[in-house]
C-alpha cells in the first residue's frame, strides 16, 4: 500500500525526517516499514534509528525522503567506495557491498542492513608517541582500551584521534566511517580478538550510506591485522 505525501507516493523504505522544535536539536530519524490509513489520513509504522517503533501521525514538522537506493535500483556509491571496492577485487576476495540508509553510528549501522550488532565491527584510530596511525576494530557495541591497544602494538602511549586530525589524515573517508583499509598506506590494523569468532564482519565503506560485509579471515590476512584483546572490559 502506498499514500501520496504532497506529489509523491509514500512507500516501505523511505526516510522519515522529524525536525527537532528547538535550536540545534538534532532531527528524528526513521525508515517506514509500513503505510497505514487512507491517502487524505496518512500514517505510518516506522522504525527509529534508535530501535523502537512507532504509529507515527505526520504534521508540519515531517518530511518523508525517497530510499536512496531501492531495491532494484544499481548502488550509486561514493567514489571512495568505489576505490575500496577494486582493492577488494584486485585481492580476489569475496565480499558484499550493502547501500543504506544514512547512518551515524555502528549500532544504527547494524538496525538499518537489518543484521545483528555484533556482526558490525566499528573502526576506531588512534596515534602512537611517534606519530603512527592505528585502525582498531572492535565490535559495535564495544570501547577500545586505549591501555590494552598500547601494549598490543608495543608502544609507550596511545591516543585516540581528534576529529580534526581524522578529517586531515583521511580526507578522502566520510569523518566517523574511516574502513579498516584503503587511503593512507602504513596504517597498522589491530581486530579484537572477540571478532575472530565470526566468519563475516559489516563495517563502513568510507561512507555513511555503504557498508561492506566480508569474510573476517579475508579482512585479516588483506591488512595484516594483528589480533588481539582490545576492547574494554
């Protein structure tokens, strides 16, 4: 079933907007799962980025945006994504690339490919005292120890980036969706051990709207990652 939101026709899988009704409040974020009512009394059964859902009655605040990328339509992705995506191929891997709706943490990351949050693995970097760049991956739901990933790489002290320097090391990654490889050489990549019970791992595609899944066994030996215990307890 579908209703017409002013020239269009409201459907499963569109992006409700709800704006904040104070300054600087960030919107409400939602996909429809269904569409209920009559066209002159729309509603809608909506999912929120933060799990629940709702019957949602849409006033003048609402706006309901087109999927980005339906369900036949070919994924028109990033150029950076596509980047990651010939690394891929050139390594002869296996992998899948997931488009998505907008998504600002790995947790919505996880509700919006409809996967289960330990499946995504979120990438966090960090610098060592001599300046080095660390990609460390751990699950979703988890911190990175800034103590256990010092002495997993064998340095005297580890700090997390800023997101300044994130956007001047990394200029080719959206900022908070730098992926385990791709764009500056000589990172050095740390998974948590706890990924390893996985066989595939979600993670972000240089951008917040594509995802990659691929075999964490294949993610490992690409980077050279190194496996260790760096999530915090």
């Amino acid at each position: 079933m579908s209703v017409t939101l002013g020239s269009r026709a409201v459907e499963q899988g569109d992006v409700v907007v709800v704006s904040g009704r104070r300054v600087g409040e960030s919107p409400r974020i939602g996909e429809v799962i269904e569409v209920l009512g009559q066209p002159d009394h729309p509603h809608y059964a909506v999912r929120w980025d933060d799990g629940h859902q709702s019957i949602l009655y849409p006033g003048k605040a609402t706006s309901i945006e087109r999927q980005s990328v339906g369900a036949a339509a070919t994924p028109d992705v990033a150029a950076t994504t596509k980047l990651l995506v010939e690394t891929l191929r050139s390594a002869d891997v296996e992998f899948e690339l997931l488009p998505h709706r907008r998504t600002l943490t790995a947790t919505a990351e996880a509700r919006a490919l409809g996967v289960l949050a330990q499946a995504v693995a979120k990438i966090v970097i960090a610098v060592d005292e001599k300046g080095a760049c660390i990609r460390a991956v751990v699950p979703a739901s988890a911190h990175v120890s800034i103590s256990k990933l010092a002495e997993a790489v064998s340095a005297k002290t580890v700090a997390l980036m800023t997101e300044a320097d994130l956007v001047s090391a990394y200029p080719q990654f959206e900022l908070g969706a730098v992926p385990p490889f791709g764009g500056p050489a000589g990172d050095r990549v740390v998974v948590d051990h706890t990924l390893t019970r996985l066989d595939h791992l979600v993670f972000d595609g240089g951008a917040h709207d594509t995802s990659l899944r691929m075999r964490t066994e294949d993610l490992i030996t690409m980077t050279k990652a190194q496996v260790a215990d760096i999530a915090a307890d």
